[in-house]
C-alpha cells in the first residue's frame, strides 16, 4: 500500500493523451493565468521576454515597390509647311514646320520652250484628278496647284498609257512639276492649302 505522500504524488501527475507523456500538473498559479490570458495578448515566456500566441504574429511590413516610369508622351506630328523645288537639280525637298527635312524627291519640271516659273507662292487648291487642257486625253492624279494652272502631279497618262519622265534628270513638261506616282499622293494628302511653295532657278 502507497504511503499517503506518495499517493498524492501520483494523482497530480497528468497523462498526455496525444504524447502519452506524463505531465506535471499546473499549479493554481499557472492556472489563473491561463485562464486571465486572452488570445493573441503577450505574455511572458520562460525568459521573461514578451511573445504572443501562436498563430496571431503581426506580418512584417512589405517592402516599398519601385517607383513606375512615367508614361513617355508621344511627339506631335510634323506638319508639312513648305515646299522648295531646285530647278537645276530637279529635286523637290519638304519641310516640316521646325524647319526640318521630311522628304526630298526627284522631279520633272517644265522644257526648256516651256519652263517652270520661279518665285514663292502658296498651295491655292487641289485636284484628286485631271486632264491637261491642250490634250483632255492626258490625265493626271494628284494635281497640288500653286501658280494658276501650274503645280505639283502624278506621271501624266495619254490613254492610260504613261508617258516618258526623266524624274531627277531634266524637265520635260509644259510648266508643271511632275512626280513620282507615289510621291504626288503623299503631297497631296498631306501638304495643306496655304504651304508655301519656292521654284528657285
């Protein structure tokens, strides 16, 4: 038969039932503070440092995200402003409004018996087609006029047919600057009523 001490030694021993260990029973003290303890408020551990319940740790604080580069803004579009055609180079240079080059091009400017007058003007209308005056059977597309009848267009056609342009080498047309197919629409569509237009010698 235990001994009274021994027995009450063993009525405060407590049997884990997840470990099977045996644990020693908490003392009245311990008690009460476990039960005046609330979830997540700290307590103080074995070292008597403060710590919280598990599974109520504070997330640290993330780390700041780069700053996003500014969103570039577009360049305006460069406005066709002037035109210069050098006669004695048959080439035609185009000029944005800074005074920049956007296209050079070669040219067919009036023969000799019928040459392109120089001077300054400006853009007074356009002609998406039309016919030369002397010859309803020649037509031309593109038709920019600077000067009366004179002005900037397309290969002319006789019949559909096109007829012999030296562009970039000499004129051979009655007064008009002709261009290029593709050139004479890029002017007409982008070069406004108004631009100024300089034949120089």
């Amino acid at each position: 038969m235990l001994a009274p001490s021994a027995l009450l030694a063993a009525l405060l021993l407590v049997t884990s039932p997840w470990t099977g260990q045996a644990n020693a029973a908490a003392t009245p003290i311990e008690q009460t503070i476990a039960a005046n303890t609330p979830g997540g408020e700290p307590v103080e551990n074995d070292q008597g440092t403060p710590t919280t319940t598990p599974g109520t740790d504070t997330p640290e604080p993330s780390e700041p995200s780069e700053p996003l580069e500014p969103t570039p803004v577009p360049a305006a579009p460069r406005a066709w402003r002037k035109v210069v055609v050098d006669l004695s180079e048959q080439e035609l240079t185009v000029y944005d409004q800074h005074g920049e080059i956007i296209h050079i091009w070669g040219i067919s400017s009036g023969a000799p018996k019928t040459p392109t007058p120089a001077g300054r003007y400006r853009v007074t209308s356009k002609s998406r087609r039309t016919f030369a005056v002397a010859n309803p059977d020649v037509t031309m597309q593109h038709m920019v006029r600077f000067n009366g009848g004179i002005g900037f267009h397309s290969i002319p056609r006789l019949r559909g047919n096109p007829l012999w342009t030296p562009l970039g080498e000499r004129g051979v047309s009655h007064g008009c600057i002709r261009m290029a197919d593709a050139n004479a629409r890029t002017l007409y569509r982008n070069l406004p009523i108004g631009a100024i237009v300089i034949v120089q010698p």
